[in-house]
C-alpha cells in the first residue's frame, strides 16, 4: 500500500514546506507509474524523462494525458494486476462510450483519507449526521466517495441516494441530519418543499450543505444566486467541492468559503492554456491534475477539459494551500458571440438574477465561423412576463443578445433531467 498518510497537517506548512515535500511525493510518483505502468513506462522511454530530475519547475516537460489515451489504451494504463482492483468506475469519455477507471484497496482508502481532509475543512465532526443525496450504484463514484469520506470523519451516514423529495423530507423528519451533500439545484428545490410545512428548512438541524455537480461562485468568487438561495433558504453554510473519476481526488472550500483547497500531498494542479503554457494565479485555463499516490491507474498531467483558474491568496482558515476557483465550463463549451467570449456559466448567473425563473437550459448552434448564436430556453412563474424586459437584461449581464424562449415546466425539465446524465444538463451544444 502506498503512504499517502505521510502528511496529514502538510496544509498548514509553509509554502516553502509544502512545495519540498510535494516535489519528494511527485518523484515518489513518477518512479511508480514507470516500474508500473505499461503506458507511462513506454511513454517515458520514448521521451527520454528521468524521474529524479523531475521538479515542479519542469514538470511541464511532461507531456499531457487525456480522457482519449484512456480510451485508447485502458488497459495500458493499469498499474496492478487485476486481482487488486476492487473497484470501478465509469467516467464519461470524448467518444461518448464510458471509460473504466480501476481502483485498487489502497486507491480507496486515499479517496476515503482525502474526503475526510475536505470535510474537516469545512466543518464536518463526529457530531454530525450526514445526508447523501448522490448515488452510489451504477459505477458513480461520488456516491461511494462521500460515504466513505463521512465514515472516516466519523460522522453518521445516511445513503438515501437519489431519491424523491418526500423521501428526503421523511428523512429528515425523522433522523433529524446536520449536514447535506447535493445538487445545489435539489438542494434548492427540498428546500422549498419543506418550507411548505412547519418547522420549515430554517427550524431544522442542518447547518451545512456539502455541493456538489454545479458550481457556487462566479468567476469573482462571488456567490451566485443559486448559493444566497440555498443558504437563505435553510439557513446553513453552503460549501462548493470539485473532482472527477479519474483523479480520485476532490477539492472542498473550507470554512472561510473561498474556493476549493488543493491537497498537496495528494494532487498537483496546473492551470494551462490552448498551447498548454502554465499560467499564473487568478488567470484562466484548463484544470491540469498530477494526482499522487494512486496505485491501480497512476496519471500524470491528466487535463480534465474543465475551465478555471488557481487563487493563490492567504486563506483565514491558516491553510498555506493554493485553492481551485469554480467551474467556468468545460473547454469544449466555451462559446464566441460577436467578438465575446463566454462559458455556460455566465449565462446561467445571468439567467439566475431574473426573479420568476422556474428552469431554465441554453442551446447553441454554429451561426458563422466568427460567432455562435445562443439561444436561452425558460420557464417562469409569471404568465404575465415581459419577454422584451427579461432579453435587456439577459444582454445587460452578457454583452450581447441572446434569442428567448419561453416553454412549458415540464418540456425544460424533460430537457434539463435527462436519465442519460447524472446531472442536471443546461448546456445543449447543436453546434458541428
């Protein structure tokens, strides 16, 4: 088993600490993935890396992987013989066919040790019982993820998964949680069907929502209305977190709110851009993730086609840690619109400041070579709208007018809750 347990308390070190030891665990790494793995021992070999000469000042000599060579050489990829593998999951992959991300015991315990540094970051004690409201079956790992992150917090589970609102509302009844882990969007909506009885969300026990799949913060680190919603709605804190299948790692916001904390013992984040230049604090690009000490699928340089940007200012908690901004988007989503540039996610802040927005999805389609036209699909609470009102404010926010729709609840939803996803999807792309 790999010791990724070395250095619980590596956050609050210096920098200077911090970057020493990190430098020592990503050798520690690059030596394992060449004795070990088919794929990186070819892929070294051929561009000549030595892992001791490895820095985190070079370590943009390495080229990159993508969900594509995962794809194409999943097999390769694997680090230990197939009886360790315990687990698997499914990642979505560039050809729309799932990916097999294989995790060994040891794997698990690493995801179990880095939820636990996630939750005692933003608050979560033994004290506690904790409601999931994400799935642990069909080979998702979140689910499983924050289970075992709550255990080893040593807080109480409680696995409804994917469930109705009554379902959710008779268990909070009944168990009486302190904390949530959701969808901000379902968090919102079992919200406001427990305001419609007495004592409403506000009288209960929860104090903490653990969010999740969407993003909570605007690019300013500003709360975005869903968050101000869901924290006024309950009256809790709200606490963003980010990860993926395949870096088997997650970054939670702490206490102080202020973007997602990387674990340097556990991961190296770059933020790069489309030549895939290393870019500095606060300046936007794709998440690059090196996650550390995996054994069954080591990664090196794994580009998530996710768009960010790294804060690197002192956070009140006294965590020496960089933090990871929100989620603008994925790289592949980003839209051109008459000479501006944009992700969903700023269409959806702009969206979310209209009062009577029940639901909501944007399309997008290939209007010339030069611009994208973008097209926002609404359902609102108020039969008397004024369609012309809501367009200048859309084009106030985004600098540009967007085509509006208005439809019927169910059609949005029918579009936005697909059984496909296992998210909600706002973001349709009909370009070619």
């Amino acid at each position: 088993m790999k010791n990724f347990t070395a250095y619980p308390k590596i956050s609050f070190l210096s920098r200077g600490k911090i970057r020493s030891l990190q430098e020592n665990i990503l050798r520690q790494h690059l030596v394992y993935c060449r004795e070990n793995s088919p794929y990186y021992k070819k892929l070294f070999k051929r561009h000549k890396i030595v892992p001791g000469k490895i820095t985190l000042d070079n370590l943009a000599d390495l080229p990159f992987t993508d969900k594509s060579d995962i794809e194409k050489n999943n097999d390769g990829l694997l680090a230990v013989p197939p009886e360790k593998i315990v687990d698997v999951v499914l990642s979505s992959g560039t050809t729309g066919k799932p990916t097999q991300i294989a995790y060994s015991e040891s794997d698990l315990k690493r995801l179990a040790y880095n939820e636990e540094k996630s939750f005692l970051g933003c608050g979560l004690t033994p004290r506690d019982a904790v409601l999931l409201t994400c799935t642990m079956d069909r080979c998702f790992v979140a689910g499983l993820a924050y289970f075992l992150g709550v255990r080893a917090v040593g807080a109480t589970a409680i696995r409804n998964g994917l469930n109705s609102l009554e379902s959710h509302a008779q268990i909070i009844r009944s168990m009486h949680p302190t904390a949530i882990i959701g969808v901000p969007s379902f968090l919102k909506k079992l919200g406001l069907f427990l305001s419609e009885e007495k004592p409403g969300p506000r009288k209960r026990k929860v104090s903490k929502l653990v969010c999740i799949g969407e993003p909570l913060r605007a690019e300013n680190l500003e709360f975005l209305k869903i968050a101000r919603d869901i924290e006024e709605i309950w009256g809790a804190k709200a606490y963003s977190t980010y990860s993926s299948s395949e870096i088997v790692t997650t970054f939670c916001e702490c206490t102080a709110q202020a973007g997602g904390h990387l674990h340097p013992d556990l991961a190296i984040v770059e933020i790069v851009d489309d030549q895939g230049r290393v870019l500095g604090p606060r300046e936007k690009g794709e998440v690059v993730v090196t996650p550390l000490g995996i054994e069954g699928m080591p990664l090196v340089r794994f580009k998530t086609g996710d768009v960010s940007f790294i804060a690197d200012e002192p956070c009140a908690c006294g965590r020496n840690t960089l933090r990871l901004g929100p989620i603008l988007g994925r790289k592949k989503q980003m839209m051109k619109v008459r000479g501006t540039t944009l992700y969903p996610q700023a269409v959806y802040s702009a969206i979310e400041e209209i009062k009577g927005v029940k639901e909501y999805y944007i399309s997008v389609t290939g209007e010339n070579e030069l611009s994208d036209c973008v097209e926002v699909h609404l359902a609102l609470d108020n039969p008397n709208y004024d369609l012309e009102e809501i367009r200048n404010k859309l084009q106030a926010r985004l600098r540009f007018r967007p085509l509006v729709e208005v439809r019927d609840e169910a059609f949005i939803r029918e579009q936005v809750y697909s059984p496909k996803s296992r998210k909600p999807v706002r973001f349709i792309d009909r370009r070619r």
